[in-house]
C-alpha cells in the first residue's frame, strides 16, 4: 500500500476541507506515519475518517478532530505540551513536531511500552511517557503551555486545569452522556482565571479511569 498517497488523501479529503489551516498541523500530520501507531493487521486502514480502534479499549482519535483540536491549541516551536493518554503514540508524535517538548501520561503500562518503541524507532527524542493516573495529570512538570487530551473524557478534572500554565490552553473532547456526539471544548489560563469555550461537535471513544473522577464541568 503506498501510505504516503494514504496520507496526502487524508489531508485533502479530511483535514483542509474542515476548517484546518495552520500550515505547522498540516505539515505535521503529512509527516507523520499513522500507519506506523495500529496494528499491523489495520495498516491499510489507517488513514479512514473515524476512531480507529487499537486495542486495550484503546483508539486513535478521527484525524479530522486531532488536526483540529491541534490548531485550537496554536502550539508554538518552545512550548511545553502535557498529553494525557498516549495510546499507541501517535498524537504524541504529531505534538512533538510542532512544541520544543511532551510529557504523557498514561495508566496503561502495556500502551506506554509500545508507545515508547515506536516513537524511538521514528527518532523522535522530545516525547516524555510518564507511567501515572492519567486523571492526575502530571503535577511534577507543570505548569504547561498547552494541555491536549487524546481522547474523550465526561469533564476535565480541575486538578489538571490548574496544571495550566499562564496563557495556556487545554483542549478536548467532552463526551455527553447518552449521545454518540460530545463537543471539542477550549480552556485557557489569563489574570489567574480559566475561561472555557465550546468549539464543535466531536464524538470519540472515551479515556478510561475518568467515569468517577470529581472535575470541572464546562
């Protein structure tokens, strides 16, 4: 299969007809080897335009949610970016192409692991796996420049938005019970306070280990 073509197509088929612009994101996701994060056995559909399942429960995000919740967050060249959940590494990957450095953390010792090789045998060298509560977040590095969730969550914890840094932005996708569709939302840090926005129906797998977490309801 030439995943290259596979990867131009889903740039022109999915992410610029959605309101992706920002020449860094797009730059990003047509460098980076999706097909390289899922099982063998899916390679050839690595590029569809939904959530793709990779196992342990696990998913990688519909591209055209990653790519836009990437240029909501205007990730800049010397930021520091927390990920919550890795999965399989690849929106880790595609953030280390765009900040100066990426913390994850990830509950899942197994998902951590596999994450880790693959993103070593791609050379990439700035991507920090930290094996911890994802709903904790990572208190030890903070505050972050931007705060980016690979996966759906109920709510955010607050614990985890006061890990923002001072002009910093946290994005994700909040799930909505009983519904197939959540809403990408956008929390941001000025004068000390955090605003938050909605910004578009998004409807992706959940993260696990947030069903029952205290957190802050946009």
């Amino acid at each position: 299969m030439d995943f290259a073509a596979a990867r131009r197509n889903m740039i022109d088929c999915q992410v610029l007809p959605n309101r992706v612009t920002d020449e860094r994101v797009i730059a990003a996701m047509a460098e980076t080897p999706r097909e390289a994060f899922v099982p063998e056995t899916k390679r050839s559909i690595a590029y569809v335009d939904e959530a793709l399942a990779v196992g342990g429960g696990r998913y990688l995000m519909e591209p055209m949610i990653t790519a836009r919740l990437l240029q909501t967050a205007r990730i800049g060249a010397d930021d520091v970016v927390l990920c919550i959940g890795c999965g399989t590494g690849y929106s880790p990957a595609l953030l280390s192409k765009l900040a100066n450095t990426v913390v994850v953390v990830e509950s899942d010792k197994a998902m951590a692991k596999q994450a880790q090789e693959t993103l070593a045998g791609l050379g990439i060298d700035t991507v920090a796996v930290i094996d911890g509560k994802m709903a904790n977040g990572y208190p030890k590095q903070a505050p972050y420049d931007v705060i980016f969730f690979d996966g759906a969550v109920p709510s955010v914890p607050e614990k985890i938005e006061k890990q923002l840094a001072e002009g910093g932005r946290l994005v994700a996708v909040c799930s909505k019970r009983g519904s197939a569709v959540g809403s990408a939302v956008l929390a941001a840090r000025f004068g000390g306070h955090i605003s938050h926005r909605d910004l578009f129906d998004a409807g992706t797998p959940d993260l696990p280990g947030f069903e029952l977490e205290e957190a802050f309801t946009f």
